[in-house]
C-alpha cells in the first residue's frame, strides 16, 4: 500500500490549476527551453524524474525521444498520471511509479541515468538536513557525466516582494527571505513546510556534483497564485511572456525570479 501524502489533496485539480494555467503553461514552457541542450546530449537517454506530477514533463521528454522513469511521492498524482497515459497511448510512454525522496536509491539500487529532473520546487519540500543525503542519492544514481537539471522556488521572487509591499503586507512580501521553514497551505485544512534556498546555499548542499549554470525561470511572468490576475489582463500577460522570452538569457537575474533553474554534473571518470 503506497503512503498517502500531503500533495494528494492537489492532485484533482493539478492540470487545471497550474499545468494548464497561463502562468503555469508559460513558466512550463521556459524551463522546456533551459531543459533542450541537457536532452539533445544524445538520443535516447536514460531519464529519471522525481516529484513528477501528473506527468506533463515526463510525457514531453518521452516525446523527445528518451526513456523516461518518472515519480512522485504522492500516489494521487501518480494516478492521474498513468491515467493520462491511458487516455493518450504513444509508442514511447514514460513509467510512472510512486516513489518519495528517501526510497530512490533503494527503488533503483543497481540502475544509473543519464539525467535527472526535478520540475517546479519538489525539492522545496526537503529539509537541508535531508538535502544532503538526497545528493548522495542523486550522484550514486547517475553515470559518469549525467546531468541533475532541477527548477526551485526563488529566494526573492521581485514580483512576489513587490506585490504584498504594494498591499502593506510586508510579512508576505518576505516570506521566502527566511532560512527557517514555512509552512504553506495547500488547502484550508493541509499545510506543507517549504525551505527557500539561496542559489549558492543549494549548490553547495549538491556537492560532489559540479554546479554549470542558472537561468530565471518566471523572471517577468508571474507565480501562478496571480493566475486570476493574468486571467483579467489577457493584453498585460501576453506583454510578459514576450519579456520573458527577452530577458531569459539573463543569468543573473535568476535570484529575482519565481523560480530557479539549475544545472549540475557529476564529474566523468
């Protein structure tokens, strides 16, 4: 029996919610853009994706071409998941499988990929503490020059700053700031702790991998809990997704975006 988890309740309304969203679909299709060079490597690669979802980046990677093992701990979206599948048979499906954090490594003990990913702030949910064994994990699970491509939440998101100052609710317009947890509400009932990690904090906690690059991700588009504000400005959000497109390549931007994207490697040998 697979353990229930928090982001169950997320699950029924991930798609509409965030995965199909204007802010959601938009950032989406950022990190698609920063994830193309890790993937065209070589064909066929041998992939593995922790906090999957219901599946929207495996499905895209498969796409490509690669074999694609894809998980998340929380049973729900790994039904929708498979579901999807269902509904959408292709030749090269991705497999899907519940499987949290701490069980990766003896899930696919004996098994090496060329890549991992983690999409939108799966990691945010782990403690430094934890951070540190989950490296380990990342670099046994690896082949020599395989590539770790993960996208986190940003430590100064500058439209989330902005915004809750404007509306004198400085304590939210900080929130991410802190170097202790937070606990966010998924629904009125569930909460989650989320850890906001500087981009040289992270880095040094994924040691032995070697750290390449950071690119923004939602530098001009904004975090999706401002999707009803998108929603009403149809002119004004098509006016950042060209922003966006524009100032991507600004690397040093990264920390003032929603989101982070970053990439490492493990050393050949």
């Amino acid at each position: 029996m697979n353990k229930a988890s928090t982001f169950d309740v997320l699950a029924g309304g991930y798609n509409a919610g965030f995965v199909e969203s204007l802010t959601g679909s938009a950032q989406r299709r950022t990190t698609y853009k920063w994830l193309r060079p890790m993937l065209a490597n070589k064909p066929n690669m041998q992939l593995l994706e922790i906090n999957c979802g219901t599946g929207a980046d495996a499905f895209w990677m498969a796409q490509k071409g690669h074999t694609v093992t894809a998980t998340d701990a929380s049973p729900a979206m790994i039904e929708q998941a498979q579901r999807k599948a269902v509904l959408t048979p292709a030749p090269n499906q991705p497999v899907f499988q519940t499987c949290a954090f701490d069980q990766l490594q003896t899930t696919f003990s004996g098994r090496q990929f060329d890549g991992i990913v983690s999409n939108f702030a799966g990691l945010n949910c782990v403690s430094p503490m934890a951070m540190t064994g989950l490296a380990k994990q990342f670099y046994q699970l690896l082949k020599p020059g395989g590539q770790f491509a993960v996208v986190l939440f940003g430590k100064c998101c500058l439209w989330e700053t902005m915004y809750y100052l404007l509306k004198a609710q400085p304590r939210q317009a900080f929130r991410r700031w802190t170097n202790k947890k937070v606990m966010v509400p998924l629904t009125a009932q569930v909460q989650q702790p989320v850890y906001y990690y500087s981009i040289k904090a992270f880095t040094k906690l994924m040691a032995p991998l070697q750290f390449i690059e950071k690119k923004p991700v939602g530098l001009c588009i904004p975090p999706s809990w401002m999707e009803g504000h998108m929603q009403q400005h149809r002119r004004f959000y098509q006016t950042l997704v060209q922003w966006e497109e524009k100032t991507g390549h600004l690397s040093f931007a990264t920390s003032l975006a929603d989101h982070a994207f970053l990439l490492f490697k493990k050393e050949e040998q």
